[in-house]
C-alpha cells in the first residue's frame, strides 16, 4: 500500500463501512472488496485500467460483468462511482482500510506474531489467549517465520511492539556495548 493510495482510498472505505455497519451487511461487503481487489490485481485487469481508450463505463461493465452474481447493488455503485473518478486502482487499499474499520467496530485487534520455527497448534492457541488478556481485546493472529528472528518471538499490534527474540536481544546488548 503506498501511502497516497491510502489516503486516497480512506473516504471510499469509511463510507462503504458506514454504509455496511448502517445496512448489517459487514460481512458480505468485505467479501464483495476483497473478490474486486483480487479481481484488480489480476495483470489483464490492470492492463486494461493503463489504456485510455477504456471509458470509465467500460471498465466498470467489465468489473461487474467478471463477478456477476457476486456483487450486491450497492457495491456496483462502488464499482461506477471509483471508475468515474478514475480509482479502480486503489480497491485493495479500499478492501484493507474497510477490513480495518470492522476491526475497529468489533474490538477486534490485529497482531503479527514472528518466530524463527512454526509455531504449533497448542502454542498458538496459548498465546491468542494471552495476548486477548494482555490487550483486553479479541486478537486476530497472524503467524509468520523468519529465521532471521533466530529464537524467541517478535508481536506486533499497531504500533505497538514487544521483540523479545535473540536477534533483537543481541542488536541492544550491541547497542549498549557501543554507547
């Protein structure tokens, strides 16, 4: 995500939560952005989004027309209004940032966990429920391996960061040797 698609995308995502929260449609409009954000990203689609002898109309039938059945009413006025203002481009900014706001409404944290191994089932399920404690929020994890981390574990949520793996270990007892 570059940060001029996010801001660019910002108001299309709240005003689709704010459409989908007011309508209990939550579920199903996230479904519907993440099939148009796939649907973007697909090579052909973004070809056919550079030429300029597309009309907006155009490519907005052909949205449309590849997820028929999949798109509710509304999400096809989605569709004409982002190809009118020239912003198909930034649907998976729009999918993310909506993702977000229902995160946010259902106090439901995100959090990246990164180990050097995989980490097993039990484990796993041990450190939601501590992390759901520590935050006092519902967390959903992510787990990610990066043999970088060498051991231990890095959690983020938002800005917030606990690295308490050996490679960040030896990067402050470096640090603080150097001082």
């Amino acid at each position: 995500m570059t940060e001029q698609a996010v801001v660019i995308a910002r108001p299309y995502a709240q005003a689709c939560f704010d459409y989908a929260r007011d309508h209990n449609v939550l579920s199903s409009w996230q479904a519907e952005l993440d099939a148009l954000a796939l649907c973007i990203a697909h090579p052909k689609i973004q070809r056919a989004l550079s030429l300029p002898h597309y009309t907006s109309e155009q490519l907005s039938e052909l949205l449309i027309s590849l997820l028929s059945g999949v798109l509710s009413e509304g999400c096809e006025r989605l569709v004409k209004l982002l190809a009118e203002n020239k912003r198909l481009a930034v649907l998976p900014e729009i999918a993310d940032l909506f993702r977000d706001c229902c995160r946010q409404y259902q106090q439901i944290l995100s959090v990246e966990v990164t180990t050097a191994i995989t980490v097993d089932h039990a484990s796993a399920e041990a450190l939601n429920q501590a992390l759901a404690s520590h935050f006092k929020k519902r967390v959903e994890v992510n787990y990610h391996v990066d043999k970088a981390v060498l051991g231990g574990v890095i959690v983020r949520a938002g800005d917030f960061v606990i690295d308490s793996s050996f490679a960040g270990q030896l990067k402050r007892l470096s640090n603080q040797l150097m001082a």
